[in-house]
C-alpha cells in the first residue's frame, strides 16, 4: 500500500517527529546528541532551512522547521543518513536506526506556532528528566530563555514571540494542544481550503501536461511530413548511415523547437541515452541500438 504524500507547501513550517526503530534509545552519550546537532546544522546551511525550535529526547527527535526552497525530505534524507551511519559505526550495527518515515505536519495557521513550540519544549518536563524546560540541555527552551547551551548556526527565535522577557512570562500558560488534520496543524476550515488550492494546483499541472504531450505529437507530425516519412518508418528504422542522419536531422529539429531530448525519447518510446547519442553521434558509422 502506498503511503500518503507529504504536505507541502513553499516556504512553510513543519513540525517533524523523528523516532527511533521500535522506540529504541537514539541517544546514549552527550556525544551522540552533540553529534546530531552538528549534522543538523550542516543540514540547514546545505539546504537552507531555519530552525525555530528542537527537543533531543532518549528516541525521539521533536523539530520546527522553516522550509526556504529545498523539500523537506531532503533535509531529514541528509541528517537521519548521516546520523544512522554514525550510529551504527559506532557501536558495530547494521539495519535501521529510524523507525519508518520521520512525521512531519505542515503549520497552516500561525496562531499555532506559539503552541508548537510549548509542546516541543515541555516534553523533558512532562517526561520527568527536569522541573524547568530551561534546565534541559538538549532542548531551544534554554536558547528562547537566554541561557543556550549549544549555539547552532540557523537557528532563529520565532516572531510569534517578540522578545525573551515575553517568552519567560508566558511560555508555561501556553496550551501545549493543538488542532491536527491528516499532518496539517490548523483548523478544519483551513485544511480543506488547502486541500481545493491543491487540487486546482493538481489539475492544472495535469492540463499542462496533456498540452506538452499534444505540441510534441503536432510537431513530430508535421516535421515528419517534411521529411516524407510516417512515424511506423521512423520506428523501424535500422542501423545504417543513412537512417541515422534522417533521425538526427528530424531530432535537431525537435531541439531547435524546445524539446527536450526526455521528451523525444517519451514520445517514441525509447531511451533517452539512445537519442542523445544520435544528436551526438559524428560520421564514423557507430552501431547503436534504437529499442527502448
């Protein structure tokens, strides 16, 4: 069964749950959370991420993210890789180190960021490691309440909380619940508003679709109609010199009108390897194989 696609959307925040396999401890020495840390931030220079809030649990790793360009996936793909051969390196292990895909939850609506970041920075307490979310070494509470204990490079306090003083003030009356739809933190109301803008977007990128497909048909028609040859000829044709010198001929013609060589090799069916080596290919008479 395929597994649901992502929600994603340009320049959005994600809160992403990372957990280890089976709920095996991720973490055992500081060395290893340090090590995370350091991935990360190499990660979110890399791709261009911001970073607004973190939580390193025993096998859990909480983030709030802010996608600037590059997807997600990307991200997590480059820290949970790096972190895993680390992992495993280290203590002599093969398999996995994370349990299936991280979850991630696209923010919709930015009176939940405020509540986001309570939920990630109160898990130490509510998981009985200290008092004071503060207190918690690997954890953004002690960076928002000043007293950071790691300084990572992309890591921004998020506006939603206009200074430290009021951050200290109320970040413990914060409710740490929030409204989830099907990885969309927000109301029902904007769930489904996204929902039909995705959908329109869907649609629209089917039209587009169906239209290259008939420009690239209308043009091979009427290019092979200049040359004198049906398209059951031009998929017969064999290895000889002559046949390949009408087919570059007809394909840089293809070219001079913005096709792409995927686009002629989808067209007729064949790899795309094949037509660039006949767009390529000198004088010399160089078997090549024209099946797909």
């Amino acid at each position: 069964m395929n597994r649901k696609t992502r929600l994603e959307k340009p320049d959005s925040f994600y809160y992403v749950i990372c957990t280890g396999q089976r709920d095996n401890p991720l973490f055992f020495l500081p060395a290893d959370n340090e090590k995370y840390l350091n991935t990360l931030e190499c990660a979110l220079n890399k791709y261009d991420f911001i970073l607004h809030a973190y939580c390193l649990l025993k096998n859990q790793v909480h983030l709030l993210l802010r996608e600037n360009g590059a997807p997600l996936s990307e991200l997590l793909h480059y820290v949970n890789t790096k972190y895993a051969m680390y992992f495993n390196s280290k203590r002599s292990l093969t398999g996995h180190v994370f349990q299936d895909r991280c979850q991630s939850y696209l923010i919709g609506e930015s009176i939940y960021m405020r509540n986001v970041i309570s939920c990630i920075h109160m898990l130490p307490v509510k998981k009985g490691f200290c008092i004071s979310s503060e207190l918690y070494t690997y954890s953004s509470a002690a960076f928002y309440a000043g007293k950071s204990h790691f300084k990572i490079m992309g890591m921004r306090m998020e506006k939603c909380f206009p200074s430290r003083a009021h951050y200290l003030e109320q970040h413990e009356l914060i409710s740490v619940d929030f409204p989830v739809n099907e990885g969309f933190i927000g109301s029902e109301t904007a769930f489904l508003a996204m929902e039909k803008r995705n959908l329109g977007l869907s649609k629209r990128s089917a039209r587009e679709r169906r239209g290259a497909a008939d420009r690239i048909a209308n043009s091979f028609q009427r290019v092979l109609t200049e040359e004198k040859i049906t398209l059951e000829k031009l998929q017969s044709m064999k290895y000889t010199r002559q046949d390949r010198k009408i087919l570059r001929k007809i394909f840089h013609k293809l070219i001079d009108e913005k096709f792409t060589r995927i686009a002629i090799a989808s067209y007729l069916n064949w790899n795309r390897v094949t037509v660039g080596r006949i767009l390529k290919e000198n004088s010399k008479c160089n078997k090549i194989n024209l099946r797909p």
